[in-house]
C-alpha cells in the first residue's frame, strides 16, 4: 500500500506557478498588493507572495479554494468570478492585477472583466495578462483550423486591447510568444491605469 501512496502522490500534478516570463516581466514586489485573479490551486498567487507581495487571489471554485487555503493561509483567498468582482475587490486599493493564463477563456463578458480590473487598481496600478494567444485556440497541432477567429463572442487580440484602452488604460506592452510550429501559443499583456 506505501508504494501505491507513493507513486499516488509522484504523479499528483502540482500546483501551477508563474511562468517564467511573468516572473522575468514583475521585477520587485515587496510590499506591493497585488490581486490574483483566476487563482486556481493557489501555486502563482503562493509565488507572488513569496515575492514579498501582499496577495488577495480570487477564484471560482470552491474547491480549488479549499486545497489553497490549506496550503497557504497566510493569503486572502475569495470566492468570485474574474468578469464580477465582488464589491470589497472594487475599491481602487490593489497595486497590480494579474490575469494569468485561462482566465479570458472563461468569460462571457470582457468590458465587465475590464471594468472590474479598472475599479480594483489604484489610480497608478498596473495590469498583467498573460494568456493563451487566441490564434492558438483556433488551430490544432497539424495546423488545422477548426475555430473561426473572426466569430462573434471571440476574444481576438485587438478586442482584448481594445476593451482595455476603453476601460481607462494604457498599453505599454503586448508581446506574443511561439507555440506549435508557427503558431502563436501564448501572449503578454502590460497595461497601467490611464
């Protein structure tokens, strides 16, 4: 039975952190209040805390949420959803939002996801997304497109810019990063407070 528990516990996927050029993008955090939305399992917003960041993460699963509140009490877990934020989130406090990967994906309503990050950030805060790039949810790993990019109720590039521009900020930066064999596979966003 201990060697079943042991090779349980070696295949357990653990909890995701930042990538590596979100780590590279964010410099110093010391001290810097930073709200994590689409927590997840509570790896990312473990690493900006250990950062020196003082961390709220939000999440919608309820589950999720257990297992990080568990692993790491010392952060402010909250549940909610990234495109409603809940009011105590809204009151221009936070230095720096972090949308990480899987987070646009998930909603149904991007002004509402814009406005809400406009709301949580101080009058000189900052946004980071760092997302799957749109193009390469419409391909699969021959190259083939099964999604149309133009569809209505897509997040394409320029939409997700845009909505930004017209929530109040400014993009400083948007980089896009390879994925599968000419395909762009994932993005970074840098926007602050206009």
């Amino acid at each position: 039975m201990r060697a079943f528990d042991a090779l349980h516990r070696r295949m357990q996927r653990p909890p995701s952190g930042l990538p590596p050029i979100v780590k590279a993008t964010l410099g110093d955090l010391a001290k810097r209040r930073v709200l994590n939305l689409h927590s997840g399992a509570g790896g990312s917003s473990a690493e900006l805390a250990e950062a020196g960041a003082v961390v709220t993460a939000l999440e919608a699963s309820e589950e999720a949420l257990e297992h990080a509140r568990e692993q790491w009490p010392s952060i402010l877990w909250i549940h909610g959803d990234a495109q409603a934020l809940p009011a105590e989130l809204r009151r221009g406090r936070f230095d720096l939002v972090y949308s990480p990967e899987g987070t646009l994906w998930h909603l149904g309503d991007l002004d509402a996801w814009a406005s809400g990050i406009a709301a949580a950030l101080d009058s000189r805060g900052e946004l980071l997304v760092y997302e799957t790039h749109p193009v390469a949810l419409c391909v699969d790993g021959f190259q083939r497109w099964h999604y149309d990019y133009f569809a209505d109720g897509f997040w394409r590039l320029g939409k997700i810019a845009t909505t930004l521009v017209r929530a109040g900020f400014r993009i400083e930066a948007l980089e896009e990063y390879p994925g599968d064999r000419r395909v762009p596979g994932t993005f970074l966003l840098y926007a602050v407070r206009a």
